[in-house]
C-alpha cells in the first residue's frame, strides 16, 4: 500500500499498526489528525475507524485553527506522528489483530477485510456507510471555514469513481499493472485525502509516503515506485515543474486540482513528462464529481448519477450518495452527453462603479502582463463607511514597476478594475495546496513583508 522510507510496506503491516494505535487512542468520539508523515495519517484514520470515531480534518494545522475546531467538537482529541509510533513501538512487532464491529449493521455498511497472509483476517470490521467518518473543513479563500460531514458510503463509492476514471486513462497503455501514486499534496485536504488515503485503502492503487515539495524532490519520488506512475499535485508544482531543467521519470498520469488549470500549462506538462493530464472538479462538500483533458478540453465530464442544477447564482449538485443536495457557487452551463462548463463563480464576480467584472478574469490578465510571475486580483473587506472598496492586487513581479503593470492593464481592461492598491510581495501567502485563504491576502496588503 505505501513506499515509505526505502520499503515497501504491506497492507498487513499498516493495519497491525492501525489496531495496535485503535487500542491507544482515549475515549472520545473525535480524532483531530495531525500527523505530517502520509502513511502515519492514515494509520491514524483506520483507527478512528476501527474506534467507530470521525476523523477532524481541520482547514490548517496552525494553533489557533486546530483549537477552533476542538472547542466546536465535544470529546475531541488529537493525534499526532508522536502518538502514532508510540503506540506502535509499545505494542512491539506482534500486535493483536482488531475485529471488531463498532456501530450497528446496515445494508450499505462496508466491510474491510485486510488479508493476513495466513488465510486469515489481520484486521477486520465493519463500517455502516451512513457513520460520519471524517468531517473536513474548507480552506477559507472565500469566507470562515466550514465544516462538512462526510458519511463512510460517499468515500467508498466516489473513490470507485476515482478509479475508475485513473484506470480509464492507464489501462491503454499499462493494461491492469498497479498505479502508484505520488502526491505533492498533504493528506488533510480533500483532494490529497482521496487521493492519496482513500485510493490505497478502498482501491488496488499504492502510495509514495512523502509529500515532496520542489521538483528535484517530485523527481526523485517518482524514481523511488515502480510504474506506472502517478503525480498528484496543483498547478502551482507544475509551474515549477515546467520551468525546472529537471529531469524526470517516466510518468503515466498527472492528476490536478486545488485551482483552474489553463489549457496552455496542462499541454507544458504533458510535453514535459510526456504524459496525460486529468483534471479534477470537486469540492470538500462534494469530493471529485468531474474530470476532464485540460490540455484538449473546456468542458468537464460529470460522473455517473451526479445531477446539477444550474441557477444565476450557483449549482446544486446531487448524487445518491451525498447526504443531501449541496450548493456550490460555481456558475455553470450544461450540455449535452453528460458534460458542463463552469462560466465562474458566483463569488468571483464583483461590482465597482456599477460595473462587474471577474476576478479570476483579472487575475489572468494580470498574470499575461511581461515580467508578472505570480498574482491574484481580490476585493478586500467594505470600508468604514460601509462602501466597497476598489479591488486590490498582490504581485510577483521582481523588477517591474507598479506604474508598468497598470498601465499594461488599463489597455485590456476598464479603469476601474485597475487595481487600487498593488502591492508588490516576494511570494504570494499560498497555503499548503496552493489556494489564497482571505485572511492571508487581507494580511499580505496590510504588511506586504509578511507575503
């Protein structure tokens, strides 16, 4: 299941440590997962599972964050790599087997079975598909952090989806050999979550351990698993991918998410690594519900049984496995064959001097201005006397004046919407998957050292 520290290391081996880490945990009914090592997060989330707790996955790992979410959640504790190896060390290389069956039986119950090597069961339980498994939070770029039930049947039929369309994309080529996937992204996202836990627990896919950050890093993961290979990772990686004069292994998928891809980086990529690119459209409310070729294509191919419903101000999204129907504020267009555009979103539309513009849209014309690195075009918070304020900027531009970029802006772009103020910082306040959570831009144009 998992490449880890030079070895491989067996489904057997991961839940002898997961039952060995269910018997440590205290009473309670929530586990915050702090763990920063892939392979100990999701020892830590079979034994919430087998302990018939839910998983925390807090929007960042920061004090203040990790603290907000366990005042909102009685009987929570954390766990961290510490806890993990502790506990594993205690019970030494022979920890007792768990078969347990927390929760009453349901008919969409799902039950894992490890095999242990010896025709019997290492680890065994049962999981009612309607018990609330993990509860994510999501990142804050667009507003307070929210959190989402997610219920154990919706992981276990949208990670077969998952697969289903990785295994549509390699089977061509590399028949039904295992993937292995590599992620640049940390577990506690959604999007590293099914990814890189939920595809090796509920699928025949294995797992890089690490979560390399710069390219020569991704290189060398990629090295260390056999192919096929499998990248997971956002655009901002495959920017640095691109611009690298790294070298790279035979690569067979690269899978993409956290923020738009634009068609011209996904047909870099695919040239780079001599690859296919798969991008995914998901959400913490609904995980992955569409993919599409970004390098080829505009539009986005839903999975099977996933219904929109498309209004002026967003979509609501239904398949049968969601809890209910939930509400995204992407605005998109549908058609025929079971495919849709998104047009953008709903808060990504401002409105300064009676005129509306996007601010993805901006932000791309500010990101084509010569010698603009990186950038984001957002509007910050009402004034004191409660009109809005003109949209802001922050940019990477190292060498090109203020009075340069708006003056290249203005030729493609209604006065009003040049930003007014564009703060010049050395890195945009990215967080771990790339995204611009506000409070970070918000801060980033009060002190632009702190960029």
């Amino acid at each position: 299941m998992f490449w880890s520290q030079g070895r491989a290391v067996s489904a057997r081996e991961l839940m002898r440590r997961a039952a060995a880490v269910a018997k440590a945990l205290p009473d309670g009914r929530h586990l915050i997962n702090l763990c920063e090592h892939r392979e100990n997060f999701l020892v830590a989330c079979c034994a919430a599972l087998i302990r018939g707790h839910t998983t925390l996955l807090p929007w960042a790992r920061a004090e203040g964050a990790v603290e907000e979410v366990a005042a909102r959640h009685a009987g929570s504790y954390r766990c961290d790599d510490d806890m993990v190896r502790s506990a594993c060390e205690n019970e030494g290389p022979r920890a007792a087997s768990a078969s347990a069956s927390p929760g009453s039986s349901s008919p969409d119950a799902k039950r894992v079975r490890i095999p242990g090597g010896d025709g019997a069961d290492y680890c065994a339980f049962e999981i009612p598909g309607t018990r609330v498994a993990v509860k994510a939070f999501t990142s804050g770029s667009t507003g307070s952090p929210q959190g989402h039930g997610k219920p154990w049947r919706g992981f276990v039929r949208s990670s077969s989806l998952n697969a289903m369309r990785i295994r549509d994309c390699l089977e061509p080529v590399h028949g039904p050999a295992r993937p292995w996937v590599v992620a640049t992204v940390p577990p506690q996202h959604m999007y590293g979550f099914e990814t890189s836990v939920l595809l090796p627990l509920l699928s025949d896919m294995a797992v890089h351990a690490g979560r390399p950050l710069f390219p020569a890093d991704i290189a060398t993961a990629l090295e260390e698993v056999p192919a096929p290979r499998v990248l997971v990772t956002t655009p901002v990686h495959m920017r640095a991918i691109v611009a690298s004069g790294q070298r790279f292994p035979a690569t067979a998928l690269v899978l993409s998410a956290t923020a738009p891809l634009d068609a011209a980086l996904a047909r870099a990529i695919e040239t780079r690594l001599s690859t296919t690119v798969l991008e995914l459209f998901g959400s913490t409310e609904t995980c992955v519900i569409a993919t599409r070729r970004a390098a080829s294509e505009e539009s986005w191919h839903l999975y099977p049984e996933v219904i929109l419903e498309p209004d002026a101000d967003g979509v609501t999204v239904s398949a049968p496995w969601f809890t209910g129907p939930m509400r995204l504020q992407d605005i998109v267009e549908r058609l025929p064959g079971n495919r849709f555009l998104v047009r953008g979103r709903n808060s990504d539309m401002v409105e300064v001097a009676g005129k509306r513009a996007s601010l993805g849209d901006l932000t791309r014309r500010l990101m084509a201005v010569p010698g603009v690195r990186d950038a984001v075009v957002f509007q910050p918070d009402t004034g004191a006397s409660g009109e809005v304020r003109r949209v802001a900027a922050l940019v990477v531009a190292p060498g090109v004046s203020t009075e340069s970029i708006c003056a290249s802006l203005a030729r493609s772009i209604d006065p009003a919407f040049v930003p007014r103020p564009l703060v010049h910082v050395d890195s945009l306040p990215r967080n771990e998957v790339g995204k611009l959570p506000r409070e970070r831009l918000l801060a980033a144009i009060r002190d632009p050292a702190a960029g």
